[in-house]
C-alpha cells in the first residue's frame, strides 16, 4: 500500500523532499531518483540511505513500472515537459512551484490533465498547508471577519544573491502570495501594480529592493504586498486580512520571549526552510495520501496557471509603471 | 508671567482645550472667550468656572489689551481670518487644524507671518506630541533604522456620522498623517494616489469607506495609508517605519492585558481624545510656554500649507483615480 | 520493518494513540487491544479500521507473539503489573502516567528493567515533546540564561469534574510539572510546601482551588507553581525560567490575532489534548523509532518514580500546611 | 493662591521633586530649602533658578511663615522628626517613604496626626498614581476579575551598589509592592514568608539575592514577589492578579517594536526614576491640589505605619526562614 515515488531533481529542495518522505511521513517511499547530474542523484542515494535506483532522465523515470507517482523538483525550465510526461503516464506528480516557466506552459498541462480525465497535479504551493494561514482561512471562511476588503502582507528575506535581479522578486518570490491570496479569498485578480520606494543600500545593483506590489481583486479586495529581500533582520511573513468586522493577524512563528541584556525579545526565523518545515511536511503527506487514494487535492494546475498569469502581469508592472490589467481567462469546470 | 489666552470658537475641543489650561497645564490663563453662539460660550465660562469674558466676536477678542495669546477652536472656514487678525495684532495664536480650509488661505498666513517678521502661529497637529510618535521620530533620527523606505499606517475609526463624506477622509482624517510623515521623514510628498476596496457594508451611501492612500516622498520613501472611518472594533492608529536596517512600530495605547473568556486581549480605544490626550496637554503646555517665552515652535505655517496641498491633492486623486504629482513651492528661508 | 503494538486500555487516551499510530505516525501498527470492557475494545478495532485481534487480559495480550510492543493506557492502578509483564516479557512498553500509583510500585517496575539489563519503558510524559519547552531546554542547556534560579509556572484548566479532589491537584495534574522541571533544570527535588489562597467559588466543595505549590531543588532552585483547575478561561500552561544572565517564557500556543470588537485579542485553548496534540506525536513517534532499533529512550521508569516520590511529598505538604522534605534515592549508574 | 513649600533634604529626590514642581506641575513654588549640606541645597536653588531661601535646619524652614506646606526628602532616619513637626505647625506635609524607620515611629506620626484632627500627611508611594496599576486598580474594584485570589509580582533591577544588603530588599524594595498590594487589593497582610534561591553570581556577598516573598492577606488572597536587584537585564516591574473570572497583567511601559537583527524586540527600561516618571508628576500634583484645598488625600500615615509593619516581619521571616504572622492594629476610624 506504499506510494512508490520517483524524484526528478535532486537539488537541495529534491533532497529535501526525499528525505520527508523518508523520514518523517508515512506511506511513501523513493524508489527512483534522476537529476541531470546523475553523481549527485547516488550521492543523495547514498547519504538518505534509499533503495531507489538512478535513472538517466527523467522521462525513463516516469516510465518506470515501479513508479507510482512523480515528484518535480527540478530546474524551473524542465517542471513542463516532466508534468507533462507524468500526466501521459496517469501518474499522479507533485511540481515544484513555477508549474511551467511560462502561463502558455501551464495552459499545456491544464489541457492535457482536462483530457486525462482527473486531477493528476499537485503544485508546491506550501502556504496553502501552513498552520497559521489555515487559521486564517477558517476565519475568513467561518465569516468572522465579515466580508474581506483589504490585505496587508510583507514577504521579507535577510539578503538575495547576485542572481537574484528585479522580476524574481516576482516570479521567485511574490509567486507563493499570488497563490495564497487567491485561496484565503477564494478570489481572482483584476490588476497589478508596483511601486519601487527608495532603494536599500543593502540591495544588489540589479535589483530593486524594496518593492511595493498593488493587487486588485475581482470582488475587490485591495491588497498590497511589500518585498523586500534585503531586509538584513530575517525572514518574515506578514499577513493582515481587513474585513468589515474585524483583523486577522497571521500569527508569528513560535519562539520563546526573553527578557535579556535590556530588551523584550524574540527570535526571528532567518530560514524559509524553517519557517514552511511544518507546511512541507503536511503538503507531501497530503500528495502521497491523495496518490495512494488516487485523488490529488491541493493547489491544482489551475492554480498554478493563475499564479503565473498574475506574475507576469506584476512584472509587466515593473516595467510600466502603470496599473496593469489582470485577465484570467473562464475557469474550467474540471477544476470546480 | 501668567499667559492670558482669549479661545475663539467654544465648541467641544475649545472647551476641552480651556479645561486643560485651567485644570492641568500651568503658566496659562483663560480670560477671553468668544463664539458665534454666545450662549455657549457664556455657558462654557460656568462649567469650567473661568475669570474670562465673552466677546461678541473673535475680532474684539483678539483686540482686547489683556489678551496676550489666541486660540482658534472655531469653525474651519473661520480659521484663516481670525490668525490674521492675531499676526496683524503681533499675539501668538494656535489654531486647530485646518489652518484654513484652501491651500491660498494657509500661503495668506505665511506671507503675513513673514512680514510680521517672527513666528506667531502653531498649528494643532498634536501627534508630534504623542510619546510614541516621539519616539519613532527618535529612532528614525538617531540613525537607528538605516534611511526610512516605506511607511505602512493605518487610521481606523469606529464609525463616523451621515455628514462624514469620501473627501473627508482626507481633509479630516488623513491630514494628521500628512503632516506627522513629513515630520517624522523630514520631507515633502512627491505624488498621491488613492484606491478604494470593496465598501464595508456598515459605511453611509456617501462615503467611501475604506480608502487607501499612497504617497510617495522626494527622498522616495513610499507611504501606504489605510483609512478605514467605520472598522467597528476601535480607534486605531498604526505605522510602521520600515527601514534599512530595520523596522519601527508604534506603540499600542497603554492597557491591561486579560485572560478572561478564552481570550488573551486587551483592550482598543474607541475615542480619539483619549488616544491623544497626552499628546493635546504636551501640546497646549508648548504653546504656552512658546507664547511665555516670545518664541512659537512646533508645527508651523508652512506646515499647515504643507498638510493643505498635499491634502488638495489627495482630493483629486480620489476623483482621477490616477497617481497625482504634489508640487510643493519652495520652503522660505523664514521656515528654515 | 514495522513495529506491531499492542494497546492495553482503550478508553479516550489508548484510541487517540492507536489512531495516532495508525493515522499519523510511521512504523507503527496496532495488532492488538484489550479493555476491561473487551466490547469497547471492539468498538475501537471497528471505528478505526485496526487490523487487530481483541485480547480478553492485558497479561494474553503481552505474550502474543505477533505483538512487539506494548501501550498501557488502562486505568492507572493496572499500570504496574502490566509494565512488570512486559518487562518480564522483553518487550519495550510506553506507559501512561502515572507509571505506579506508589513510589514503591515504581521502585518495583526499575528493579525488574535493571534486572532485564536494558531500558524497556518510555513513560507518557508528553511536555517533553513540546516544541515550547524544546526551545525552553536548549536555552537552558546552551547557557543562554545563565545558571537557572527561579521557575515560576502556573497549570491551569477551565474546569474539572465532582470526582477531582484535592489530591489529585498533585497526582494528576502536578504530575506533568514534576517531570519537566526536573528535565529542564537536570536536577532533582529537595523540599516542597503547598499553600491554598482563597477558594474560587467556581470550585466544588471537594477540592482547594486554586493552590500554590512551592519546589526546592537539590541546586537551590525555587519553583512556585500555580495550580488553578477551574480558572475558568481556558487551559493555560505558564513557565517562565529566571536566570542569571536573562528570563525565558514558553511560547503561547498558536493564534490568531484579532482586532474586533473593542479588542486585541487571541483566542485561548481549552483543551489540553488539542496543547500537546503535537507533543503526543512526536512522542509516540519516538517511542516507535525507539521499539523499532531497539533502544527506548525518554521519560524513564527512574523519572516516573522520581515523579511519584516528588508527588507524594507534596500531597503530605498539602496535608501538613509545612516545608516537606523530598528525599530521593541514589540514581542507579543503569539510569545514568 | 499658589502653594508655597518648603523642601527638606535636596538630595537626587529631593532636588527632581523641585524641579517638577517648578518645570512641570501647576500650583506650587518652592519657596524654602534646607539641607544638612546647605551647600548643596544652594547649588539646588541655582541649577533650578528657583526664588527660595536657604534654611539652616528643616525645623526653621517648617516654621517659616510663607512656608505653606513641606516636601520631607532627606535620609530616611530624619523622617519622623520633621514629619511630626509639620503635624503640630499644622501644615500638609509630603514624606517620601519610609514615613518613618520603625513601626513606632510611624505610629508616634499617626497618634500626631490624630491629635491635630486632619489628614496632614501623604507618604511618597508613587505606584498608586501609575497609570497602569489605576487600570488595575479599576479592573479589581470593577469586580472584572471577581474575587482576587492571588498575585503574582516581580520587582527587578539590573544591578544594587555594595551597600544595597539582604534586609534592604525589604525596608528599600519590597516597601512599594508591600503599600501597592494592600491598595489594590483593599486588604491587610496576615503572614509572610521568605525564600532565598540559589544566589546570581552577579550579586555582592553581602545581599541574598534574588528572593522570593510570600504574603497571605486577612481575606485569603496569596501573593508572591521575586526581588531580584542584579538581574542584568533591566528595571522590571511585573504584577498580575488572579481572580475568580481572569487574570490582569499590568502593561509593559511603553516602548517601539523593533524588526532588527534577528529579532523581535522592545527596549526594557533601566532605570526607575524613568518607569515612574509619570507617576511622580501625578502624585505630587496631587499633594500641591490637597494642600490647596486643605484636604490631604493619598497614601496616609496609616498606609506608611501597615508598610512599616509587614516590612518588619518580613526581615524577620528572612532571619528566621519560618511562616511569620503579621498583625495589625485595628485600623482608627480616623483613616476610615
């Protein structure tokens, strides 16, 4: 009855993965792994300590008779054809956020998940698994807050690297809020807009840090994001929902209260892995849950076709200046 | 050494401002009072028991010989002649804000203060007399946040009445902040937009409620303001400075904190006169003292013209629902 | 690979572990159950689906041979024969506290595991397992605060039953406190004193409530402890560490934060199974990985007689209104 | 209409209490100083500019006939012989704690006081004019929390100098929770107990420290105290009463929130003149108020001789390590 999962990609995040599904959750096990660099897909063999055998691709991994289900986690660019191949096969496959690089890209797999006849796809969106946000979707559900009508969220990172340049702040970064938003509102878009405020000193040259991010709503929640990936004093998430009858605060990762050296403090996580380590655990859990029921849940191809619409229309926004039209084109009936 | 002060407009801040004098600043006196309606005033001069007389009008008031300072608590339309007539006649004057209800009428008290050759006029923006804000205004200062980026604030009333119109929320609302940022960033605003999310439903059908206003500073600090006149749950001022090395928040207004009911609470304001109680008595002392001393500090004219342009601005962006440039003159050497 | 249970007691605390163990966790699987009332016991395979055999004594259940590891959940007094058996059988058993209803049933159960030559039994103490008191532990351990001096901490519930008498403020729900501290501090106690403030009027005629349980440890230590059972608001665990360099607060369980109705506010629990819903997790978990390599750690039967030895002194203090002594016997080198 | 005062003793007290009343209150004028160093009473009177007469003795001074009521800040030892000539010149007199530095001598005040037929002193305890404990204090006799049960307090400083020894915990430290609690709760001690914790290594050899007091009211109501005068970390006043239907906790002073450097902070004060600030400045507005109106009101003679009382007996219990009863005189319906 246990899943038999093979990992495309065996980078930090793949082994990541591996080593959940491994370790912590039950009822799936890695038996097949592939990364371009086939050394260190056996070295990631070797240190979890897996009975899985290395394939030479991807695509012979899906294949395999043994594999029960797919995990992407490969480069960005490679997500489409891998989701693609794994719907092909009736697999269900778990992709790491962006689904496809570009919305044409998930718009191909939306098509053929439609014609495969039932969801196969779970994307990586792990926030929608996160404890606090799921407190806050129950609030908003159970109509405590009344209707909702502004957000307020902050998406703060220590420092970027060199690569990091001004569009990641979207696709790299503002894409987890994209989706968060829409599922706690149970809402889509209608514009964008980015300010740039003052530059840190602290930011790269090729990258605009802080950013400010403007979304409009269709049932006309406004909603404004700021990142800022250089913030020097850690990782943090903020999440205020505004409604008629009140704030919800997204409550802040558990730490202990000090009252040490003339200061009343806690710690700040300074580690996305950290701060989603829980999340992760239940998003796996519940992909192998929904591979061994054959009925994937969770953040679906739509969702991450809508994720990626609104992304681009956000850089498009960088670029311009100006208030840019979101247009999502008619949800499908398959995904309800 | 007592100051005599002669209070035109007698409504409910003149006559709190005249208990404060009377009851808890010191070096200050009421002797004067006026008010379109004379009753009132007669009736304000018996509740708080004062040696003062009743003027027929704020004219005569300011004129009368033992009068050395003016308060100006009328009607806003009001306000512009009566600070004339106290520079003509060399008093100082606080007035309340606005300092007059066009940014024309705030340049006429300007150039009559220049020509009177010192400063005579403080404006009422008491938040620069809060202690929190004070202490914001230090930290940002002593270099403790690395340059300002963004401010996220937010000023929330719990219900405002049928009169309380969309550019109220400017002109009586935001002007507060619009003051207490360039205070705080040592700045001018640069441009304004404002967005309107989805109505709260407990909004009158002639306001818009809530609003969120943007603005953005010459230094380019970028400024989101949530106002939000019938949020139910409270009186509620927030801001967050957001910078460099750092960010800053207000303090919550002092309160018990409870665990009662299964709850851990404490308790929201509902009254803006609490909330700056302290800061008005602050405030009041400065003037008088100021007035005592022969030298007028804190918010000044310029300020006052200032809040007003920026404000005018805001108007229209509420009506272009585009992103309005504020042009402010340059600021006289008198102002320096 | 598996690690085949077999659960003794199936009322409200063996079922939540069996579905726990069979829902949640991994490496787990429940082969077998009985109860006192064997229908119950069958209601439990029924409801959760258990592929187990219904046992007729718990003393059958332990010797089956299909059975390799053994939960005693049954009614505190059979706690100790059945731990005895298991020992007696070479199985590893997680026990339920208390370990024995007397220190020398206790003292019994550690002479039978050093006479097995190896640790069998994991004690239920969960606390140990909280993420808070994790993080309260390392800050300890690390030096953080300095050598501890003080503890102050307080256990409080909404509400207890008619049949919760004053004894049981020690035995049931100090219990859990006894072997924290002693695992936080790595130390042992010296002396104990129970003081009763005024009486709730919430609370039934039988029991005091609340009481203040003052601890003395071996390293000088003073702990106070408030225990409030029908402190009405919601079940609320408090410890604060006051050490030398600094003072450490657990973390308050995950919330919400609201501003609605005239408060700022986050909700309370009132239930201490939904509290230490992770910690039972992740200690039933441990008690598995444990049973599977064959080496149990945790709470052991020396801190479950410390426990009891420690409880029972303070039940003599709230008798004798006097500083109790605490004497306990040299810790076995087995115990290390 | 002014009160005129005469200032006995122009140490640190006495000279800040002058300086308020002269910078900062309304009312009042110092008019008269002594000091056993005339010297520095004259620096006194030029540093704050003040119009006063340097008297020899503080006996001359309360005789002065333009000497309209006496502020009594000299060494502690001095108290009770100007206290009591205040009371037979008939004039409302200040005394800063200790009223006197034995219960007799208190008592010998109170028979004056008596005698004369009028309240004429007020005792320097400033907590009650904290804002925060009046929240408590409205919380209490609100009947919000019910009947309180129990208190649990802190009073921390971050380091004593040499000649701070263990008894001075009480007579200097303890003094102000000891008046606090018995105005809040509106009650009167029955016992005290005292416990010594393992010693910080922060403190001289001379002071047991921290320690933790035990006090049990007439009305049952269970208080414990840490004293901990080098606890590094700053000046820390903590109090939270536990009722029947909750618990309040007095508020943190107020203090930004900080983002930075890992964490999530405010700034803990470090001194004590700056935590009671504001409670000074109310307190003697309030003596400069009752003097003019011939009505002295606040902490009395009697609220001086119960701290007086409880303070001996707690000493006592720090030398004796046992459960010491206090007993307090009936209460004259003179301080009804």
């Amino acid at each position: 009855m246990t899943v038999r999962i093979g990992v495309i990609g065996t980078g930090m995040i793949g082994e990541e993965h591996s080593r959940r599904i491994t370790q912590t959750l039950t009822g799936g096990a890695i038996v097949a792994v592939s990364d371009v660099n086939a050394e260190q897909a056996q070295a990631v063999v070797e240190r979890l300590g897996l009975d899985a055998r290395v394939y030479a691709s991807g695509q012979e991994l899906i294949a395999a008779d043994d594999v029960d289900a797919v995990l992407v986690t490969s480069w960005g660019p490679t997500h489409e054809e891998y989701v693609l191949a794994a719907i092909e096969a009736g697999k269900p496959v778990f992709c790491e956020k962006p689904l496809a690089t570009t919305a044409q890209g998930c718009r191909n797999i939306i098509d053929a998940e439609i014609e495969a006849g039932k969801r196969l796809v779970q994307v990586g969106f792990m926030r929608r698994y996160d404890s606090g946000y799921q407190l806050m979707k129950e609030a908003i559900g159970g109509g405590r807050l009344g209707e909702p009508l502004m957000i307020h969220a902050a998406h703060r990172n220590p420092e970027v690297p060199e690569r990091y340049v001004t569009p990641m702040a979207i696709h790299d970064t503002l894409i987890h809020e994209l989706d968060t938003f829409r599922w706690l509102l149970d809402d889509d878009y209608k514009s964008a807009q980015v300010l740039f405020p003052r530059k840190t000193r602290h930011a790269h040259s090729k990258v605009e840090d802080p950013q400010m991010v403007l979304l409009e709503t269709v049932k006309g929640v406004r909603i404004d994001v700021e990142i800022f990936v250089n913030c020097r004093y850690g990782y943090d998430i903020q999440c205020a929902v505004v409604g008629e009858e009140g704030i919800a605060h997204l409550p802040e990762p558990q730490a202990l209260q000090y009252r040490q050296a003339g200061k009343l403090a806690s710690e700040i996580l300074q580690d996305w892995k950290k701060r989603f380590n829980d999340a992760f655990d239940v998003e796996l859990q519940a992909f192998i849950d929904g591979a061994a029921a054959g009925q994937i849940g969770g953040p679906s191809s739509w969702d991450g076709y809508a994720a990626a619409i609104a992304g681009d229309v956000c850089v498009k926004a960088q670029e311009s200046g100006a208030i840019e039209a979101i247009e999502m084109p008619e949800r499908p009936a398959f995904y309800g």
